[in-house]
C-alpha cells in the first residue's frame, strides 16, 4: 500500500472521483475492512444492487428505504455508502454531523440525471397548485423543490395520504408514476424520467424465457415500463421482491430489475432459481453501471483514507430534509 496520509489522499482524487493508488493484493479486504469499522466507529450501508463482496461485507442491506431509515438511526461516527450519489446525499441531509464516504463520487444515477434543477424548478412553477412527491432518486436539489419524498416501498402510501382533491406532480421516474396511477387512480402530472437499467428489458425476450421456463413467475420493479408490469405475477420495490420469493411456493422466477438482487435472493432461497430477466441489447447482463462502480478495493480505500467525502451546502440539506422527513413521518405512521 502506498504511504499517503489522508490529507493527501483527498488531493489525490481529482477528476476520477475515486482513490485511485494500488490496493496490496495479499490483503484480505473482508477482515481489513471489519477492523476499520471497529476502528473508526463506521458502518457500511449497501444497497441491493451492489456486487456480492461488497454485500457480504455490508452492516446493512437493503432499498432506498431501508437505508435512509438506517441512515436516520445510526450512531456510528462515519457512514460509508456503497450505492450511487442521491444515496449518500440523503444519509447526509440526515447526518450532517456525521462523515459520509462513497467509494467513487462518479457513482451516479440515470434516473435522477433526467431531471435537472433548474428545468424542474420550471416545471413547477406551471402548476402551483400541486404538491410535489418526487422519488428517491433524484439530486439533493429536486428535493429541495419537493413538498414529499418516497421510494419504491412507500410511494403507494405517500400518494393516498393527500386529499382526494389534492393535485399532485409525480417525478422523477415517469414509469413508476404511470403505475402509481393505475393503482390509485390519482391522476398526476408526471416528469418524463426514466431508470435506464429497468427501461432495457425487452418483453420479446422475456416471452421467449417464459416458454422455455413454463413455471417460472414473472416478478417486476415498478420502474419497468408498463408492458412488463402488465405481464408480471408479482409487481414490487426491491425489498417487496425479495420478500414475495421467500413466502412464494414457486421454485423459479424471472426477475425484472437490477441483476444485484439476485444475490439476496439465492441466499434466502439457495433451493430456488432466479434468473435475470433478459435486456433489449447485445450484453447478457441487466447491471447497473453507476451501481458497479463501487468495488471492494475501493471500498476500502475510501475507509482506510476517509475519502471521498461527500459535503453539502447547509441551506440545501436542510430544503432537503424537509419532505426526507415528512417521507420518513407518513412511513412510520403506516406501519412501514
């Protein structure tokens, strides 16, 4: 290992977003990684889209839920967040007492990149009658300019908690607002947003995988475009889907979303095949690549070195925490 301090090491991250300096190879990164945790009062949260080392060395896994949850209760000194950037940024709009590391800055997020600031500030403003849930995924800035925050698990809820006559904007996934729709019947003004991974899956493909496993299930994310969800036995957030394949008599399933879940699942079920369900392109694969630019190495070096860092200006974290919070309130209140 290179002998750099930490100060230096932050100098050293410039324009590639991560520590890039050789990692020893005789290192066993799990064992390294567990004594920086006792060491320095840190927690490592991931998400389920992570690779399996990294999950198999997370104190906790779980959806955007779960973790901003976590995040909320932690007592640890430093949050290492091994997901994409909104991630860290709302365990910091929580925490702003605490050091928040990601492994690599460049960590981002397709879904939320559809929707910049200022155009949605705009957007906005057209409509000043309705209140504004905005998922998850989305900059720390759509936030501020949000009235409600929700993810995947709870946007159902978050929804009917408003008044029937309430007039709502739904952003930034155009997908799961469509879906939301359907499900509540609320009729919604929806941003044109979209998750590039769960907008790749080619229906034909997935037809064609039925026939070849007649008893496999179909189970979906709801970011997926409407016609898998109108073909799927199971729709639900990454959490909900991995609970349906633990209390579900099926032995196979077809599985809608990030390819990462899988390793969650097949350890619930080690007795069960989950297979990824095929893209619309060339690669066999349905990864996330802003997702999978986390590696264990890296991992690591963000621990070891205490950087990158993630830092917010302090009049847009607290905007920010404001409908975090009113989420986090309505979440409670329902039991989720």
């Amino acid at each position: 290992m290179a002998d750099i301090n930490i100060e230096f090491a932050r100098q050293k991250i410039g324009q590639k977003g991560f520590l890039d300096i050789p990692v020893d190879a005789r290192l066993d990164l799990f064992r390294e990684i567990e004594a920086l945790k006792q060491k320095k009062n840190a927690i490592v949260l991931a998400h389920y889209y992570q690779e399996a080392d990294i999950q198999d060395v997370a104190d906790y896994i779980g959806d955007s839920l779960g973790l901003a949850q976590e995040a909320e209760k932690t007592q640890a000194d430093i949050i290492v967040f091994a997901g994409v950037h909104f991630m860290a940024e709302t365990a910091k709009i929580l925490n702003p007492g605490k050091k928040v590391l990601l492994p690599d800055l460049k960590a981002g997020c397709s879904l939320a990149d559809s929707a910049p600031a200022d155009l949605f500030r705009a957007f906005k403003e057209k409509h000043p009658d309705h209140v504004v849930i905005s998922y998850i995924n989305c900059s720390a800035e759509i936030k501020a300019l949000s009235d409600i925050i929700c993810t995947s698990s709870n946007a159902e809820k978050i929804v009917e908690s408003l008044p029937p006559e309430q007039k709502i904007i739904f952003a930034p996934d155009k997908n799961l607002g469509a879906y939301l729709v359907r499900k509540t019947g609320r009729d919604m003004v929806l941003w044109n947003g979209a998750c590039m991974v769960h907008e790749i899956f080619s229906l034909e493909k997935i037809t064609k995988l039925k026939i070849r496993h007649p008893k496999a299930k179909l189970i979906a994310h709801p970011e997926c475009e409407e016609p898998i969800l109108r073909v799927a036995d199971f729709i639900g957030s990454t959490t909900g889907l991995l609970k349906y394949t633990q209390r579900d008599s099926s032995r196979e399933y077809i599985v809608a979303t990030e390819a990462g879940i899988l390793h969650q699942m097949q350890i619930a079920c080690p007795d069960k095949t989950f297979i990824p369900a095929p893209p619309d392109n060339h690669c066999a694969c349905n990864d996330c690549p802003h997702m999978k630019l986390n590696t264990l190495e890296k991992l690591y070096l963000c621990m070891e070195y205490e950087t990158p860092e993630l830092v917010m200006d302090e009049a847009l974290r607290e905007a920010a925490r404001k409908p975090i919070l009113r989420m986090l309130d309505i979440s409670a209140k329902a039991g989720l």
